[in-house]
C-alpha cells in the first residue's frame, strides 16, 4: 500500500475518533487546541504581530515517560492565565516525547517569557523535558525541524533567524545545553534550510 494511502487511512480513522488535526503548510500534523481540551484566549487581551524570528525553548522541567502532554497542557493554560496573568500559554507550538505537534497560542498573539526580552515577532517552539538533565530525542529533533520549516516558509523567516531563548536573554539557560546544541551547531538552520528545498 502507498504511504499517501496508509496516511490518508490514519486521518479518517482520527476524524472519525473526534480527532481534529490540522495540517501546515509543508508542516507536521498539529493537534489543535480543543482537542487537547484546552479553550480560546480572549482576543481583545492579546498583543496581535507579525513573526519575524523563529525561537526555541524547553520546558524547563522533567517530562516522565507516560505523562499525558494533553494535560501537561491544560495545566500550563490554567498556570499561564492564572498565576501569571498571561493571555494563554507562553508558545505557539509544543513538542512532546514521540514528537507529536500540539497548538499553543494563537500564533498572531505575541509570546509571553519569564526574562526580559520581548517575544514580539517571535515563533515560540516548546520542546517539553528539562534538557539541562536529558537528551532531545529523535522524534523530538525531527519535529522541531518541521515546525520551524513550516514556520520559516509560511512567514518568510531567514534560517539566520532561528534561535533560541537564550540568544535572546543572558538571564536563562533555556533551551537547556542539550537542545541547544543543536541550535549553536548549526544543526536545525541546516536541516530547516535543506527541508525548504525540497
């Protein structure tokens, strides 16, 4: 059987579970956000932008095998709107550990950070784990590639424009020294770069 076939079997199957997943442009499959249970944020609090960079964080904390990202999410909503008085989550886009892609905050709403730099313009990427104690895995990797692609061709983002949240502030150590890597080596501007030629 051809993969198209395979993949467009797998789609009925998760529209037909109640499953909505969207599709990006030259992008991975993003679970959106009512499907992980979580609700709207309120437009008139939002700061509305445009993206011009595409930037990288983790989450700063352990993510245990077996863990339910889809209540990992619901938690950091309520933490976000809550605790913190944010509009929603801080980030357009979280990854978990089989790299699935889940929708944060509406990508036309400005960030949110704990440091001082301004998110404005920002793509922000959560990759979620504690990568100052652990290694990204491969699912991990090649999502935030796709991400970051999908981003970069849909707003015209340089690959010079990727980075991370400590590229952008000296009072943090996110994305954790195992993820970031990648992001000082060069790895993810390559592999984003070779992806958009395709």
């Amino acid at each position: 059987m051809k993969t198209s076939a395979v993949l467009a079997i797998v789609l009925l199957a998760l529209a037909e579970s109640g499953c909505t997943l969207t599709r990006q442009a030259s992008g991975p499959a993003v679970v959106a956000v009512a499907d992980w249970g979580g609700t709207p944020a309120d437009p008139i609090k939002a700061r509305r932008h445009t993206i011009t960079h595409i930037t990288l964080h983790h989450q700063g904390e352990p993510f245990k095998v077996g863990t339910d990202p889809r209540q990992y999410l619901r938690n950091l909503q309520t933490w976000s709107r809550n605790a913190k008085g944010w509009l929603d989550i801080p980030y357009h886009y979280i990854i978990d550990l089989e790299g699935r892609v889940y929708e944060g905050r509406d990508i036309a709403y400005a960030g949110d950070t704990n440091t001082e730099y301004d998110p404005s313009g920002h793509a922000l990427i959560e990759v979620v784990g504690n990568f100052e104690e652990v290694e990204p895995n491969q699912q991990q990797l090649d999502a935030v590639v796709k991400v970051m692609a999908m981003l970069a061709q849909k707003y015209s983002v340089p690959v010079a424009h990727i980075a991370s949240h400590r590229d952008h502030s000296d009072k943090t150590v996110c994305p954790g020294a195992n993820l970031y890597r990648y992001v000082q080596n060069g790895y993810f501007r390559e592999q984003v770069a070779l992806r958009l030629k395709e």
